[in-house]
C-alpha cells in the first residue's frame, strides 16, 4: 500500500499503545476507537456518559481534520457502551454531531474499555 499514511493530531489524545491515531488510504481515513480523554491531561474527562460522548467526538474530529476530513464526512461509526443503558444518553449527544445525513452505525455492550472509559467510538470518514 503505496499511498497509505499515518495521521496524527496533537489535538487529540496520543495512542496509548502500538497504534496511530488514524490511517489514511485510498481517500478514506480510517480512525483508531476514540476514548474520552483531555488531550491535555490523558485523563477520562469528568462526568458520565454525556460528557463522555462528547469528549469522544471531540477526539474524533481533531484526529479527522488532521486528515483532512471532518465528523461531516464520516460514513460509518462504531459506538462501544460499557453499558447499553447508557444508549440514550449517548445517542442524544450522538445526534447533536451528525444532525443530517449521519453515518451508519453500529453500538455495541463491552465488558470493558480502556481506563474505565463508559463509551468508546471509532470511525471511518472520506477525505
């Protein structure tokens, strides 16, 4: 894959572990699961899962417009629960990013996630 490229974004947390941010191929970009970290601090950002969500996307959008792409562009996400409860929360926030024409979707119970994280969401958006 002569054409695949690395992303990183300073505004969006490091990888905590042997995997970049995104990678770039073939005019789509494909995004490592974003947890809801500050970029600043490393740390989960306070709050539940509302908060949480947000922070995520926020992630996403950094790691995305270092790409050249952004949330309006992505076609498909995936959204990992701690706890499918939370579903509603989660998508209340969801909905507030992908107003018109929003991606497919698929969410997902986990038995865990990184640093206790409640929600994780990973994506794949157009360049």
């Amino acid at each position: 894959m002569s054409n695949k490229t690395i992303i990183n974004s300073d505004n969006a947390p490091k990888a905590i572990g042997p995997y970049s941010q995104a990678v770039a191929v073939n005019g789509l970009v494909f995004c490592a699961g974003q947890i809801p970290l500050d970029p600043m601090t490393m740390n989960v950002v306070a709050g539940g899962v509302a908060e949480q969500t947000h922070q995520c996307l926020k992630n996403a959008q950094a790691v995305l417009q270092a790409a050249g792409s952004d949330l309006s562009k992505v076609v498909k996400t995936t959204v990992f629960l701690q706890n499918m409860s939370d579903f509603a929360a989660m998508n209340a926030v969801y909905a507030t990013y992908f107003t018109s024409n929003p991606p497919a979707r698929s969410t997902v119970e986990v038995a865990k996630l990184p640093k206790d994280a409640l929600v994780e969401i990973e994506c794949i958006g157009a360049i």
